[in-house]
C-alpha cells in the first residue's frame, strides 16, 4: 500500500496496536480537488477487531488523542462510520510533519495491557 511521506509513521504505529486495522490514509494535498483534504489536514481510516482486543485499541486511540492535544495545540477527532461494518477515521490538523511524528511516537509509546497481552 503506497502511503503518504508524512503520515507513514502515524500509520504504521497504529498498525502495530493490536487489534486496529487500516484501510486508507490522507495527508493532505496542495492544490486539493473537490474532494480532497487540504495541506494541513490528515485523515486514517481504520477498523477494529469486534472483541476485547477491539474495544481496548479504541480505548488506546482515545489515550493518545489526549496525549495530542496535551503536546500539539491542533484540531483531532475520532469520527465513527459505517461502510459494510463499522469503520473509524482518525482526523486532525498540523502545521509540519514534525507534529504528526509526535502523535505517531505518542501511539508507538503506549503501553498495552499485559492481561490481553498473555492471550
């Protein structure tokens, strides 16, 4: 899947949380087509397994939306929709690429619960 240089980090880190799936991500774009997101703006679409692990990675997504907003004074959301099951998009604002890296490390340092990680 071919990402965009300046979320790669973000979507891999949340790659990594056990139970989140992503299908699609946006960084933004220049000179935006209707349609398109602008530059400044970030979109990661993803899913979660229906199952403990599922409710926990959202849980987990909540976490560090707060550790965002603690750090970077931007706009970020988790907007929940429906498309052949339930999908969540995680969107938000930044100013450079070094913001994004400070969310993706904030996903990448979150610490899992050990009594789902003894499964």
């Amino acid at each position: 899947m071919n990402i965009d240089p300046h979320i790669q980090w973000l979507v891999r880190a949340l790659e990594k949380v056990p139970g989140i799936f992503t299908h699609s991500s946006c960084e933004g774009h220049h000179n935006p087509k209707e349609g398109q997101l602008e530059w400044g703006k970030f979109v990661v679409d993803f899913s979660v397994s229906y199952d403990e692990i599922g409710w926990e990675a959202l849980e987990r997504v909540t976490c560090f939306i707060s550790g965002w907003r603690a750090v970077i004074d931007e706009n970020i959301s988790l907007i929940a929709w429906y498309d052949d099951g339930l999908r969540w998009s995680l969107e938000g604002e930044y100013a450079d690429k070094d913001q994004i890296d400070a969310l993706a490390e904030i996903v990448e340092e979150m610490e899992f619960n050990s009594n789902l990680d003894k499964r």
